[in-house]
C-alpha cells in the first residue's frame, strides 16, 4: 500500500503551492475589501490577466485534459494535490479549465464538439456553465421539467434554471432537458450545449449569495439548438451529468482540506500569543482539543479523498465514496473554521480577516452539489441494500 502522491505529482503540488503563495494571497486584501464594500468577491480584471499568465507560463493549464487537445492527461490524484493547494486561499481562482465539465465533455463529444467545445475550453479560450437544478428539482435533479423537443433537425428547449454559476458570462452553458418524459432520468434525460447568445437563451436576473457569490436564473423560451449541439446520447445524459457531480464533488473535498489546513494554521499561529486571564490560549484544553480533533479530521479527510480519487482513477465505481467525502470533508471544513472564527474573538468576526469569506464559502458548499443530509441518505441507503 502506498501512501504518499508520485515524486512527479508531489512536486506538482509544490508549484501550485508556491504559486498560491506568491500570486493569489496577496491579492486576498483587495477581494476582502471588495466583498466587505458589497461589491462580491471576485478579482480586477487586470489581476486575472495578470495571474492566467503566471499560471500558464508555469504550466498550470490543462492539467487533467487529454493531451490530444492540448492537456497532460493528469490522473484524479494529482488533481487532488492541485485542489487541496487552491483551497488555501480565498481568491477566487480556477486553473483553466475548470475540471467537472471538462470530464462531462470529455465523456460525449463527438468529432465536431471536439473541435468546437473541447479544444477552446481546454486552451482557455471558453468558459462554460451547467444548468441542471430548477425551481422544483435541486437535490433530485430527476425531478427537472425543462423539455426539449425536436423540431426538423433542431431541438426547441423551454423551462426554467436557477442557480446556475456563471451563466451571465459562460460563453456556453451545459443544459439539462427531459427528452422522454416517460423515461426520465433513465433514459429520458439529455445535455444540450447551448451558446451565451442563443435566442431564447434569457439570463433573467443575478441572485446575490452568501460570501460575494453570484448565480443565476435562466428561462428557455423557445430556445432552438442545432441538432449537433446535443451532447452524447440523446436520452443518456444522466451518466456524464453525474460524471459532472463527481469531479466537482472530489474537487470539493479537496478544497475543504486546504481551507481547514488553513483554518487550522491561523489557529496554530495565533493561539500561542493571545494572553486571556494570564495564559496563552494554546495552554488552554478546549484550544488544544479543537487543534486537535482538527488536525485529525484533516489527515481522514485527506486520506479518503486521495482513496477515492485512486480508486476512479483504476476505474472502479466510486459513488459511494464521492458522497461520503462530499458530506465529511465539508462538514469538516465548516466545523474547524468556525473554531478558528472563534478562537479569533472579535478579530474572528471582521471582513478583515479571511475566515468569515471562508466560512460563507464552505456553507454554500455544504448545499450545492448535493446538500449534505442527500449525500449521507445515498450512503446510508446503499447500506441499507435499498433501490430507488
Ligand atoms: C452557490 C451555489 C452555486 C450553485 N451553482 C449551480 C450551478 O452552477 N448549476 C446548477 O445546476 N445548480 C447550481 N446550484 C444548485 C445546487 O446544486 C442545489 O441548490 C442543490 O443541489 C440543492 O438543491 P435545492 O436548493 O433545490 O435544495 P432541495 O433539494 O430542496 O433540498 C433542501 C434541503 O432539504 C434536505 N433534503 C433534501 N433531500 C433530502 C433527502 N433525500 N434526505 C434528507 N434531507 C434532504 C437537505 O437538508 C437540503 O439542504 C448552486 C447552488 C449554490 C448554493
């Protein structure tokens, strides 16, 4: 049994972290400014130029794309390490292209979507967004009602998405419609990719969220969508969306160790130099113990998510283990940062710091993805030998 990641994947590791010590730390105080005056956390345009250019130049791009577009074909682990280091920081950072439609696409495009999608999203050039969840269906996206139906050689879309990430500047948004009502979501469930400017295609309005998040509603009215923009199978949508899921999921996992680790190092570094009542607060026990349990709660963290990601990298089925690191490590996450908050007292509870950004940032990805109490039914369920 091996535990530690390959020398190759190691050092990887290390250049993202240096990477995010040198380039996106320092540019934590504007985007705390920037959320505290309610403008959202996001970063000039200029220091993301500015940082695409660092990222690619060091070769940061593509990581876990196929080398046939342009990727280095990274396996899941490596990724793991590459996340874990994001994660540190509260700038809103993504080494392009982001990894969970990049595995959508990567499992359905055909030729033409290749050279169309695939290529440009890979090289940076695209951004895309995902609609799945609706008004009535978030947690049980089996329950969408958004129809698409053939018209000639065209699909025509109608319905209603909300929640969608991006969807205002995504230069395509990966869109989930009923193709079989009988059917639904086996069999009955297609992805469609659907284009910024499409006619019927309306970004409604932009949702404010907790941490200086944005989303988005979308209607489809009448949207046409050129017979070749369906993505895989028509009816089979289902699988690649859940191919979808579970990247971001582990991605997710990943994230929430390094923002622990973060959490964990504030700790570390502030508890021995506050004096309350004559003591540091590292010679108190209910301190020691949040170190701790934290420190623990991290290294299981950290081990299952690297299990997991080896296990789909071996292309075992890892349905199972994507929930249960789902639920744990952001649930995990969210409990060793409140501790830091508290730790912290008063200074825990400004915009100054990066923990309340943090804290907002991990309650929403304690929901999206599949909220917690979902993740833990589908284990329990499974233990349970229960089918749906
Ligand atoms: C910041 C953010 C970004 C998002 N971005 C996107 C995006 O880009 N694209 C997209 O399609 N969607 C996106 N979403 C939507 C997200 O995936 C859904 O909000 C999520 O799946 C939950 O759906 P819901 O909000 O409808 O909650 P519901 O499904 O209504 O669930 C509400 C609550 O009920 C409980 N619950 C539900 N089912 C069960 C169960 N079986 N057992 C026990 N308890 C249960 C849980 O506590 C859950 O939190 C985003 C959401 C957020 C917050």
């Amino acid at each position: 049994m091996e535990f530690e990641l390959s020398e190759e994947h190691r050092m990887l590791k290390e250049l993202v972290h240096r990477f995010v010590q040198d380039e996106l730390m320092p540019l934590e105080a504007g985007v705390l400014q920037r959320e505290a005056e309610g403008k959202g956390a996001y970063l000039l345009p200029a220091d993301m130029a500015r940082i695409d250019e660092v990222s690619k130049n060091l070769g940061l791009w593509g990581l876990d794309a196929p080398s046939d577009v342009g990727g280095f074909d990274l396996p899941m682990v490596a990724m793991v390490g590459v996340e874990e280091e994001i994660g540190y920081s509260v700038t809103p950072y993504t080494l392009p292209p982001d990894s969970p439609n990049l595995r959508m696409l990567m499992a359905t495009v055909n030729e033409r979507q290749r050279e169309a999608y695939l290529a440009p999203y890979v090289a940076g050039q695209t951004v895309s967004a995902i609609g799945i969840s609706e008004p009535g269906a978030g947690g049980d996206p089996a329950g969408m009602i958004t129809r698409a139906e053939r018209d000639g050689e065209d699909w025509v879309l109608n319905g209603r998405k909300i929640w969608i990430s991006r969807a205002d500047h995504a230069d395509f948004t990966i869109t989930m419609a009923v193709t079989n009502k009988e059917k639904g979501a086996r069999g009955g469930i297609s992805a469609f990719l659907i284009d910024r400017e499409t006619p019927g295609f309306n970004v409604l309005r932009k949702i404010p969220m907790i941490g200086g998040q944005a989303t988005y509603e979308i209607a489809l009215e009448d949207c046409r969508v050129p017979g070749w923009k369906l993505l895989g199978t028509e009816g089979q949508g289902f699988a690649p969306m859940q191919i979808r899921l579970g990247t971001r999921r582990i991605q997710m996992a990943a994230w929430s160790i390094g923002m622990a680790q973060r959490a964990l190092d504030m700790i570390c570094e502030y508890a021995p130099q506050r004096v309350t009542f004559g003591q540091p607060l590292s010679e108190r026990q209910a301190i020691q113990w949040w170190v701790a349990d934290a420190a623990t709660r991290i290294h299981a963290a950290r081990l299952m998510t690297y299990d997991c990601a080896w296990k789909l990298d071996q292309g075992r089925d890892v349905r199972l283990e994507i929930s249960m690191i789902k639920a744990y490590a952001t649930e995990m996450a969210w409990e060793v940062i409140d501790h830091a908050m508290q730790c912290y007292g008063a200074m825990g509870m400004t915009k100054e710091l990066p923990l309340q950004l943090m804290a907002s940032k991990i309650r929403t990805m304690r929901i999206y993805d599949g909220p917690t109490e979902v993740h833990k039914w589908v284990v329990a369920r499974n233990l349970f030998g229960a089918k749906r």
